[in-house]
C-alpha cells in the first residue's frame, strides 16, 4: 500500500496545468465574440456586455465569465455589484482590440476555430505520428485544405501575421542591412516581414515569394505599408523551383513545418540563391541544446505533430550542423521576444 502523500507536497499545479484548457477556452471565446474590440470604446457594465455580444438573456455566469477574465488578469474592473464596470488591461487592448495595429487576436480566433480541437486528439497523434487536422477528414493536408477555402485562407493568413508582427519588427529593427540591398522571403504569405523590412530601411528592395493564392495578400500589405513600389510579390512554389538570388533570404516560421529532409532541402536551396557574404535568416522558435527553457517552442513542436507529417522545431546546436552541412560558414542568433528569435547563417 502506498504510503500517504507528505503535507508538504502541492498537487494544484499538476491541477491547474490538467485543467488549463479552461482558462484557455475562456481567452479564446472571449476573443471570438469580440469582447476587448468592444470594450475599446469605454468600460461596460455586466448587463451591457451581455447585450453586446447576444449572450444569454438570462445572464447567467456572464458575471462568471468577466471575472474569470479579470482573475487572469486580462480585464480590469471597477466598483462593485451590478453596478461593476470591465475594461481592457494595456495588454488586451493593444493586442486583442480588432483596431489596433498590433492585433494579434486573428491567430487566437485561428486556435479557437481550428486547432482548439484537433488539440483533443493529440494522443492520437502520438501513438501514429500521423497529422490530426483536417487530413483526417477531407483527405488534404492542412495547407492544401485551408488554400482551397477562401474564407480559411483569409482567417489563416491574418492569423500568421498578427502574431509574427512583432517578431519581424524586431529583426527588421535589430539586423544591420547597411552590407545589403535584396532580400527575397521564400514562404511570404501576406508580405509582412517584407513590407517591415522596406519600410524600416529605405534602400532595401524586397521579394515575397509564395504560391499565387497569397498575392492578394501580399500586394495589398504592400500598399498599406506604402512601399509597394519596393516590395515585389513573386509566385511560385518552393519545393519545385529555385529560390529568387538575392543578398538576403529569409524565412519566417516555415522550416519547423516540414520534416528533416525537407528542411535540408529548403536550407540547400537557400543557399544556391544567395551571392558569397550572403546570409540566410531563420525567424522561429528555435530550441534551447537542452531542450528545458523554450516551453512554447516545445509546445509548438507537438504542434506541428497536429498540423504536419514530420514537421518539428529544433534546437540551436541542430540548426548549426544543418547549416554547415548546405555550406555556411558561421553563424549567430538574435533574439527577438518571447521564445522566437533569429538564426542568421552567412555564406
């Protein structure tokens, strides 16, 4: 019989992390129903938030639900009983106000819609090594199916850009371009880290390159950040076609998608398309060698078992040997916030 567990030893932790789909929940249907847009305005009463996002009549644990919220610090309240008021922190209402520049809700609404539940059979994806996104359903694999629809590939594709922002603000801010003048992004989408990179640095011409589906996007991100006259948007795809030569190439969260061969393939080609004194730049949640202090890259790493077949994040040490592998000669991270940073590898 085992013995009784000591006083001193705390299961809530294991508890909360069990249960923390609860409060994960919680976030993401608060960012579906556009609560902190509407709380952008002026602070809302219980009664008024109800009315807004057509949430129960009867009212019953909307109170329950904005203090939730309040509790995990994502909305401040004042006063008191029915007369309380809730409005945004700073945080929620720089990031999660639809508004803002910085909205980075599209990527949460993108996790609500999609991810959410395909998160639920991630035991599944464990025992087979097999993709459990909507290959199980249709037959496509993730990108092939959100390509196909529209509406998917509007949400995706906002989603993929509010949450790189930052990071590509940060590199385009950070990286010395004064040694440069092209730089081609090989898996664009919607031109962002382009149209950053242009902006921020007036002598810089920059090519998005991606499958004709994103060429909608990318030119019309190009004309909001008024650089499109140096920003070029370039069809293709690849894993068929060479890379466009220029001194830079980047790519922004797009080699953890795919599997190892794939990944030494894109690094390959990446290279051929680079002039010597040349450099590559990675932009993702590249791994600590000991695999113990990037948790949300690890996380997106089982991630990428829900919406890949084989595709993995890695660790600083691996990268390096892939990189010598292709041909580079050196190279040197930069971190950009949070568990992303930017693995610059030079010719």
């Amino acid at each position: 019989m085992s013995a009784t567990p000591s006083a001193q030893l705390n299961p809530f932790p294991i508890i909360q992390v069990g249960l923390s789909f609860w409060s994960s929940k919680t976030l993401l249907a608060a960012t579906k129903l556009g609560l902190f847009t509407h709380l952008s305005e002026k602070p809302l009463t219980a009664e008024q938030i109800k009315q807004k996002l057509g949430l129960n009549q009867k009212g019953l644990y909307v109170r329950d639900f904005l203090d939730a919220l309040y509790s995990m610090g994502f909305l401040e309240r004042t006063g008191s009983g029915e007369s309380v008021l809730y409005q945004n922190t700073p945080d929620t209402a720089a990031f999660l106000d639809k508004n803002q520049p910085a909205y980075l809700g599209g990527f949460l609404e993108m996790a609500n819609d999609r991810e959410y539940k395909f998160w639920g059979d991630l035991e599944e994806g464990l025992k087979t090594g097999n993709p459990q996104n909507e290959i199980k359903y249709t037959g496509k694999e993730s990108f092939e199916a959100i390509y196909d629809n529209p509406i998917s590939l509007a949400q995706f594709t906002e989603a993929m850009s509010g949450i790189q922002k930052l990071s590509f603000m940060a590199f385009a801010n950070s990286f010395d371009f004064s040694g440069y003048k092209t730089l081609v992004d090989a898996g664009g989408s919607a031109g962002l880290l382009s149209a950053l990179v242009a902006q921020q640095h007036p002598h810089m011409h920059c090519t998005t390159f991606d499958l004709p589906q994103l060429e909608p996007f990318a030119k019309a991100t190009a004309e909001t950040y008024g650089v499109a006259d140096r920003v070029t948007v370039l069809n293709g795809d690849f894993f068929n076609e060479p890379f466009p030569t220029a001194d830079v190439v980047t790519m922004g969260n797009i080699l953890h998608s795919f599997d190892l061969e794939k990944k030494k393939m894109l690094l390959q080609k990446a290279y051929e398309a680079l002039p010597a004194n040349g450099c590559l730049v990675i932009i993702e949640m590249i791994l600590d060698n000991e695999r113990r202090e990037n948790t949300f890259g690890l996380l997106m790493s089982l991630n990428m078992l829900i919406e890949s077949d084989g595709g993995f994040n890695y660790t600083q040490n691996e990268f390096r040997q892939w990189v010598s592998e292709a041909g580079f000669t050196s190279v040197k991270f930069i971190p950009l916030g949070g568990p992303v940073s930017a693995a610059v590898a030079y010719k």
